[in-house]
C-alpha cells in the first residue's frame, strides 16, 4: 500500500462523519438483517416436547403463515418460550383491525389493513437496503471494470466506451425501471436490481475514466512503464487503487439514490415483488389518508436517515480523497 493510500485510509478512519454514517446505515441493516427478532408471529426461542426451536421465525416460517394469534398460543401451550417485541409479520392484518392506535400490543399502531406498524417499518429497512447494497455492488463492479477499459485504451475503443457511457449516464434509472416492468411478464427483485445496476454504473465508470488518465500522467506510472512493467499490470498494482476511491464515493451516494428509488417505484404501486414491506408502500397509505402522520412521517424520517448518512460518508470520501477541498481546509482550520 502506497503512503498515498494509506493516507486516504487514515484519515477516514479519523472521521467522524463516516463513523456517524457508519452507525446509523449499519443499524439499519441489522434491523432488516435481524427483523424476525423484532417482528414475528413466530417464537424466538421454544422449548417443549423434547426438543428447542431457534428463530423459528425463519427456519419454520412456513408453518406460521396460516396461524392466527390464537392458534399459534395453542402450538405452543406449555413450551418454555422467547417471543420478538411485536407477535405480527408486516403482511398478515392483526386481531386489533384497521387504524389501531399505539399499545403495548402495537408500539406504532396498525395501518389501513390492519398490519402492524413496526413490522412494516422494519422490514421495510430490509427491502430497501436487500436491494440498495446488491445494485450498487453491481453497479461499482461494472463501473470500475469498464471505466479501466475507457482509460487505458486509445482510439476506437475509446470512443466506442466513452460515448455509451455518455449514453446511458443520460437515461434517468426510473424511466429504465418502469420500462423494464412494462416489458416483465412477472417482475422480480432480481430484475429492479439489474435494471438500477444498468443506469447506476454509468456515474461509476465517468469518475473511474477520470481519475485513471489522472494516474496515468502521474510518475510512478511513469516510471513503471519505462521500466518495461506490462500494461495489464501498471493498471492493476499502480492505477486501479487509486481509481476506487471516486467509485465507493459515487456508491455510497448511490446507496441513497436506489433507496429513494425503491421507495418512489413502490409509492407508485410499481415495487419489486417482496414478502416483506416497503417505505413507500407506507407512504402511499399515508398520502391516501393524510389525517394518519404516523403513515408519512416515520417512514419519511427513515429516508431522511439512509440519505442522510450515505450523503455524510461520501462527503467524507470526497473531502478524504481531496484534503485541499473548500470543505475540508475549513474543518481543518476548525479543528486547529
């Protein structure tokens, strides 16, 4: 690792605008990760007829799909159990009805249908991020990969990589979106996260051009390539670490950008399929009864957190990557 690099790594390490932005998404994410713990008709530990369940809520999911309340408490009658903070799956309408308000039952209430508040919320944190993070991968792989290629190559290749470039970076990713589930006989999360990816890797791919004709002219580049280092080589050990920096910057907006996405489709009724929920479908509730804040305001401030803090750590990328930024000399000056 170059001092370079190892400078760059330090001083996000140092920041506390990625350790904040760090918390918040990862917290997030172990909610969606960890969501039957929280929400589940099924218990989290039961221990009866000679043998102990774990987490049944995901191995035996199934079996619970069907169950009312009542008929879950007689499969369990004198089992030692564990149960999640609310008994409801975010699909399935609970025994209170539509519009319960807040209880020991319902920490957040019920929605129109009747399904547990905070069951939808915190799997709708596992639809959002479930699709976010797997795009955006996706899309940084494509990115880094063929805006190598549009760098280090020269004449008609070049052209041929920057113009498609060009072109696709132009296609706003919710007209692909739509356009792809017009064309879908029966829509998946898998085709949301390759039609997002198509679009997304375009941004990736202009930052990584740049940054490796920047590296290219650089003298340890030089220096390699003088010494006879093959090109294949130079670009992989001497160019790309440098050209990953700009790619997680642009990924981490991007994490924002596929959320805010995800939750616009599903406000429009056009969501990927899921078993689980989704911020939008909430907020789509909401906008049909205005009356019901807590239908726009909680999944909203959910939002504003998974923005808010993508926006903190590509902040800090950028300004890490670049210390002479108008922002960074001011923080320095500060913490001087």
């Amino acid at each position: 690792m170059r001092t370079s690099e190892r400078d760059l790594f330090m001083r996000l390490a140092q920041s506390r605008r990625v350790l904040v932005g760090l918390v918040l998404l990862g917290t997030l994410t172990l909610l969606g990760v960890f969501a039957e713990i929280i929400a589940s008709p099924a218990p989290i530990v039961a221990i009866g007829g000679g043998h102990v369940t774990l987490f049944a809520g995901v191995t035996r999911a199934v079996a619970y799909e069907d169950l009312t309340r009542a008929e879950i408490d007689r499969l369990h009658q004198g089992d030692v159990t564990i149960w999640p903070l609310v008994r409801y799956g975010p699909i399935v309408p609970t025994d209170e009805g539509p519009n319960a308000a807040i209880s020991r039952v319902h920490p957040l209430g019920t929605d129109a249908e009747g399904r547990d508040l905070l069951a939808r919320l915190v799997y709708g944190a596992r639809t959002a991020l479930g699709l976010s993070l797997p795009t955006v991968l996706l899309g940084m792989l494509l990115g880094v990969g063929l805006g190598g290629l549009a760098g280090i190559l020269r004449g008609f290749w070049n052209e041929r990589l920057l113009r498609l470039v060009e072109t696709v970076d132009t296609f706003p990713a919710i007209i692909v979106v739509a356009l792809v589930r017009a064309i879908e006989s029966k829509p998946s999360a898998l085709s949301l996260v390759i039609a997002v990816a198509l679009v997304r890797w375009a941004e990736v791919a202009r930052l990584v051009r740049a940054e490796v004709l920047h590296a290219s002219t650089e003298d340890y580049v030089l220096a390699a390539r003088a010494l006879g280092a093959p090109p294949l080589r130079i670009f992989w050990i001497h160019i790309l670490p440098g050209a990953v920096a700009p790619a997680i910057m642009s990924s981490a907006t991007g994490v924002a950008s596929v959320v805010l996405l995800e939750s616009a489709m599903s406000f429009l009724q056009m969501g990927a399929p899921s078993p689980g929920a989704s911020w939008g479908e909430t907020l789509a509730e909401g906008a049909r009864d205005p009356s019901r804040l807590r239908l726009i305001l909680l999944p909203g401030l959910l939002l504003l957190i998974t923005v808010g803090a993508s926006y903190l750590l590509a902040d800090a990328v950028r300004d890490a990557i670049d210390p002479r930024s108008p922002n960074a000399r001011t923080r320095g000056e500060r913490h001087d």
